[in-house]
C-alpha cells in the first residue's frame, strides 16, 4: 500500500463495491492519536469514530482541560507538539509564566498560551449548558479532525490514585504533579458506576465491523472506557482487535508498568491481552514479543505479530492495516 494515500482516498479495506467497513477505536492520549494518525488513511474516515477516555479530565485554573480527547484533536488536526507528543506545536507559556512570577501560582499543570483558547472555550460552552460530546464535537470540526471523536461519558468519571501514604490523588496530580514519585497501592474509577454512555457510543460498537483497542495504558486509558456501565457488554457484539501497548516486556511511554501489577498483571503484551480476553477476537504484538503468540492462542484470541512500534505516519498505517486485517479478512 502507497504510504502517501491521503485519508480521504478509498481505503484498501473496502469491499468491493460495498460501503466501507464501519471502525470504532477506543483511546486514549498520545499512543491511540499517533496510531490514530495510521488509522484515518487505512480507513475511510467516514465510518470511523473515535471514544476517548476522560478520565484524566480535570480543573486548571478554573478550566475545563481534557487531555487524551485534545492530544487526538491535535494530532489528527495537525497541531501537535511532535517532540512532547501533547498540547500544541509552537506554543508559549507567557501566561502560566505570569501566574506564577507575579501571582505566586504553582503551575504545576503546564498549559500553552494557544491551549488555552481550547480550555477557555470548553469551559465556557460547558457552562452555558453544552454536553461535553457537543463541545468535542465543535473542537473537533473546527480542527477538521477525520472521523467523529466522543467521548465515552458527559457523566463526571475521575481516575482515582491511592497512593502508599494513605491519599487518593487524582491522576494526574499523581502523575504531573508528583512526578508519579508516591507509589500507587489502588487505582478507583470514581463516578463508574453511575455513569452512563455519550450519546451515539454504544450504537456506534454495537453496529462496528471491527472495534480497534488502541495501543493505550490499560488501567487509566481503556480502563475507565470500559468501566462505563454498557461499553463491554457492547463490546460483545462486534468483532475486536487490541495492540499491545507493551513491546519486549516494556511501556514505550507512560506508566502501565506501575499500575498493571495493581491489577494483578504482568507487564507483558500476552498477560495484557488477557485483561481484555473476553472480549477478543484478535490482539497485535511487536515481532520482539513473537514467543508470546502462543500464550496469546492459548486464552482463546489470535495472534498477530507485526511491527507494532510507530516511528511515523506510513508505519501507523501500516500498522493499522495489519489491524484491520486481523479481523476483516477473517
């Protein structure tokens, strides 16, 4: 496949003469969007939604900022900051330099000047009574992000980290603002139980060709996705497929490897599929996890080993392809 077909050419995928398959991918930040960026040119975009975590939403100076839902606006949008993978290219921090000079706030939580407008226009359309499924949609188009992205819930949904001395620290306080330095004892999606799925969320699964996990930390990406009541039973109806987030028994990015022993969970990319086990048909892992393939069959899923680190767009893509196949072509 030419690596570069555009998003909007016909994807290799298509039946022929068919409508394109329909894609759902459940994410999180920066390891969905940079396979994300893959996914919009294998698939037509079209037919390809996005549920993204917001477990990591949180309050900064009084403003509504949902980090995995803009790192994919961003990145599918073209204004990523490349290098950090998070908030914008080319942006600057007058205003949170400000703050803390002549304020004497902590800016624990950086945000770029050009961020900001994003928060400021949330918070504000939030507060005039819009759903946060309305106001990504708005960013989304505004960015003119392939595919529709939404949330997993309107509903509050807060990734909670107890921590070894006895707090329970919302994570990102625990993972931005304390370095992730106290060690985690208990991970606590508040607010699960009661909430319920973003409008359009389970009707886009339950009718998807393929549901793609994406390489996303198990426990705070997908986990909260899945914690909302509906999404796995949902989940059951379609045909699934995951991509480790784990290569030769390591994160590439993050912190999985603190918290998946909370779950009881090796960092493994056979013992990671196990965590979504039943509900896969297929999970994808790098050639350097290739004896693990056999654990993988062993819980009932298949195998697929393939170059699963993404160093650009053309081997997202490719990657992606290999994901799609793994279920399409079946």
């Amino acid at each position: 496949m030419s690596s570069d077909r555009r998003a909007s050419d016909p994807p290799a995928t298509d039946p022929p003469d068919g409508d394109p398959p329909r894609v759902v991918a459940l994410a999180g930040g920066v390891g969905a969007a940079r396979f994300l960026r893959g996914l919009v040119r294998a698939v037509d975009p079209r037919a390809l939604t996005v549920v993204g975590n917001v477990a990591d939403d949180l309050q900064v100076h009084g403003l509504h900022v949902s980090p995995d839902l803009d790192t994919i606006t961003y990145t599918l949008g073209g204004g990523i900051d490349e290098d950090r993978g998070w908030g914008r290219a080319g942006d600057t921090t007058v205003v949170l330099d400000e703050l803390a000079q002549r304020y004497g706030h902590e800016p624990w939580f950086r945000l770029g000047d050009r961020d900001l407008a994003t928060h400021l226009h949330r918070t504000a359309r939030l507060r005039s009574g819009a759903t946060l499924s309305t106001v990504t949609a708005e960013l989304a188009a505004s960015w003119q992000v392939p595919g529709t992205l939404r949330p997993v819930t309107d509903d509050p949904l807060v990734t909670r980290i107890g921590v070894a001395d006895g707090r329970e620290l919302h994570f990102q306080e625990w993972w931005v603002g304390e370095r992730a330095a106290p060690e985690p004892v208990a991970v606590r999606f508040a607010g699960a139980q009661d909430a319920l799925p973003a409008p359009g969320v389970l009707a886009a699964i339950t009718s998807a060709d393929v549901v793609v996990l994406c390489p996303s930390n198990p426990v705070v990406s997908l986990g909260p996705i899945l914690a909302v009541p509906g999404v796995r039973a949902a989940l059951r109806s379609a045909p699934v497929v995951g991509v480790s987030p784990i290569v030769g028994g390591r994160v590439l990015r993050g912190m999985a490897d603190r918290l998946l022993p909370l779950w009881d969970c090796d960092v493994d990319a056979a013992a990671v599929a196990g965590l979504y086990a039943d509900l896969l048909d297929a999970w994808v892992l790098d050639t350097a996890d290739a004896d693990r393939a056999a654990a993988v069959a062993n819980l009932g899923v298949t195998p697929v080993v393939a170059e699963a680190v993404m160093r650009d767009v053309p081997t997202a893509q490719a990657l992606a392809d290999t994901v799609l196949a793994a279920v399409l072509t079946r």
